[in-house]
C-alpha cells in the first residue's frame, strides 16, 4: 500500500494501515509525528532514524557525536552549543572560545541546509549580525546555533553516504579561494577519486557510527586537516535529506535505494514468525 502524508499530519486511517503492516518504508521528507507513529505500531522499518529524531539539528548532532565518542573513537571540531537565545545570555559573559578563538571561527544555525546555515566569522560584526539571525531565526520558530573551530581543510569536505549497507563516497571541493563552504550548491565540484586513503577512513568511520546507532540511510560530511599529516576524519553533519548529484542523479539514487531495501526486507524474518512477535506491538484498530 502507498500512503502519501506529504504536506498532512498522519491521521486514523495511517495509523491503520501501519498497525496492519509487515514492514514500512518511509520517505526521506519524514516528519517527527510519522516517524513516531510508524515506530510505535510496526516492528520493521526503513530507514532507521532513531537519531534523526532524538538528536534533532546541527546541536543534536554534535551530542550524538559526543555521546558515540565516548564508546569509539570518532573526532569532530570543537564546539560551543547553544539550544537558544536564553542559553546564550545566560553562558556569553563566562565565554571566552579558548580553544576556538582567535578568528576565524564557525558559526552554524541549528537548521538548514546546504551551507546556507553555516558561516566563517571573522569578526566581531559579522559574529553580532550572526546572533542576529539566529534571534529572527528563533522567533520563525527553528531556535539554536553552535559556534565551532574552524578547521583550514584544503577547501573540501568529504561527503559519505549509506544507503542499506552500501556506503559511496565522494570529495566536493570548493575552487572559489573566497568562497566559504563546500556545497554543491555554493559552486563546489565532486572528485570521486582523490585521495583513496582518506576516502576510506571516512568510510570506515561511517560503518562504525552506524554499527552502534543503526542509520541505514544518510550523507556523513567529513573534513580532514590539512596541517597533519595523518589526519583522523572529523565529523561535521549527518544530512538525513541530502542531495543526489554525487551519486550519479535522481535515479542513480532510487536503483541504489530500491536494491538495498529489497535485500533489507530479504533478511527479515519469516512472516509468519514475525507476525507471531509482532502482535503484541501492532494490535489492529
């Protein structure tokens, strides 16, 4: 059965049809009171976004990271959060950035993406008509923003995706020396090929990640300092909606995607065997 929810609050007759499912597979344009519903009443579903959900935003992420370091060894930039403007007032005259000070620094939204959330300060103006945003962004409703150190990365992130298990992954690299980001829409080019080492550790960290939260389907952004000379990847964003120009298009995408949840659902158990353990979670309306 398909259901579309898009631009609607899921209502009686989803709730219905989910109770009544085997599996479900939701869109990447997911809303929080779906997901909710759908993890609620049906045992086996694509994808798994517990963490998408439970640690909402560009702060949400950096505490998952910091909760996952904690059990492998994962690196990202050091960074201040902040969950409002009340959380600023209350914290900004004990703050003193040491480790990310002097300029420039990172400073993100919590929402947005892109790289239209994300901006280099450097100086004290442009952190000032930052925090302004970040006001009119709180009063539009999407509160929170980070301050981050800002990691001299040769103008390129590493961008992995996974999606069931396989994981490809791809440089975008900014050309534009006055350009600050590295988003394909910002003007950045894809190179599939450069450093195959690097490439690889940025994978592997993604694999570990997901071994311990259980996202099956994501765009991880690494950067990797260009001063060491073994850089570990750091951990920038999960994207949980993220572009497709890098896997080949639209429906490059959908062949991955539409092969991986098949061989997904062909490692579930047995219907019948399923069903016996699910009717005490999806009881019929």
């Amino acid at each position: 059965m398909n259901r579309l929810c898009a631009g609607r609050q899921p209502d009686r007759y989803d709730l219905k049809a989910i109770q009544m499912a085997y599996t479900v597979i939701l869109p990447q344009g997911c809303s929080d009171a779906l997901y909710n519903m759908v993890r609620s009443n049906c045992k086996f579903v694509f994808p798994n976004w517990d963490t998408r959900f439970d640690y909402p935003g560009k702060t949400g992420q950096i505490r998952l990271f910091r909760k996952i370091g904690r059990k492998i060894s994962i690196a990202h930039p050091q960074s201040y959060l902040f969950k409002d403007m009340r959380s600023y007032n209350l914290r900004k005259s004990k703050l003193t950035f040491q480790e990310i000070e002097p300029y420039p620094f990172v400073f993100k939204l919590n929402y947005g993406g892109e790289g239209q959330a994300v901006f280099l300060i450097q100086s004290d103006t442009d952190f000032k008509e930052k925090i302004r945003l970040a006001i009119k962004q709180e009063k539009n409703g999407w509160p929170g923003f980070l301050v981050q150190r800002y990691i001299p990365s040769r103008n390129r992130s590493l961008r992995v995706c996974v999606i069931g298990r396989r994981y490809v992954a791809y440089w975008r690299i900014q050309k534009n020396k006055k350009q600050f980001g590295t988003s394909l829409a910002q003007g950045a080019t894809i190179d599939a090929v450069a450093d195959p080492q690097l490439r690889d550790a940025g994978i592997k960290a993604a694999q570990a990640f997901c071994r311990l939260t259980g996202i099956n389907l994501a765009g991880f952004d690494f950067i990797f300092a260009d001063q060491e000379e073994k850089p570990p990847p750091l951990f920038l964003e999960i994207n949980y909606f993220f572009g497709r120009k890098g896997l080949g298009g639209s429906q490059a995408f959908y062949d991955i995607l539409e092969e991986e949840i098949q061989a997904w659902i062909t490692e579930l158990p047995s219907v019948c065997d399923a069903l016996m353990t699910q009717t005490e979670v999806c009881t019929p309306i």
